[in-house]
C-alpha cells in the first residue's frame, strides 16, 4: 500500500468525522448540543457546543495538514516532474514516416451542351 493510498484513507475518515461533527450542531439551539445541557446528564459534560466547536476546527486544521502532505507523497517533491502520459506517448511513437500517397489529378470535366 502505497503513502498516497494511506493519506487518502485517512482524509476520507476525517472527512466523514467532520461531517458527523457539523451535523450535530444546530446554530439555533435546538441540535443535539441542546439536550447534553444538563450537569447530570451524559457523565456531567456541561459544555457540549465548545467540545463541537473546537472538535470542528481541529478537525479541519488535521483535514488541511493530511492534504498537504499527501500532495507531497503524491509527487515525492514539490516540484512538478512532467506528465508521465506525455513521456509514454512519446517513447511509443514510431520515429520513422511514411511518405504521403502521390495526389492523382482529376480529368477535367468537359463542359455541357444544351
């Protein structure tokens, strides 16, 4: 398995996190967040919309760095090494050419008497 394939399995699991995270949230009150107010309920976490809010902006600065790095181990440099297409065309292509058919000239049409 390649690095590439590696950052792009781990994007796809942040990406579905920060989905799931975004969905949970309602602006106005009424999402989840709103039912975890209480101090008794769900072992005491009082701050539910702060976990959701720092949990969505750590997931997206994690989301932003697997990226950068996988377009790093997607080239192996941050230069650009030409397209690998374009190198394979040209190393198939035949090198020598075939002359163009001789053009055969028309008979000149005779004109039409009426």
């Amino acid at each position: 398995m390649s690095t590439f394939s590696i950052f792009l399995v781990l994007i796809t699991i942040v990406c579905f996190l920060l989905v799931v995270v975004i969905m949970v949230q309602n602006p106005k009150g009424g999402g989840l967040s709103s039912s975890f107010g209480g101090s008794a309920q769900m072992g005491g976490v009082q701050k539910t919309s702060d976990f959701l809010d720092k949990s969505t902006w750590t997931l997206a600065a994690i989301l932003i760095v697997l990226i950068m790095l996988s377009s790093l181990s997607f080239g192996g440099s941050l230069s650009d090494n030409g397209s690998k297409i374009i190198d394979n065309t040209e190393k198939t292509a035949p090198t020598t050419k075939t002359p163009p058919a001789p053009v055969q000239n028309a008979p000149a049409s005779q004109p039409v008497k009426k």
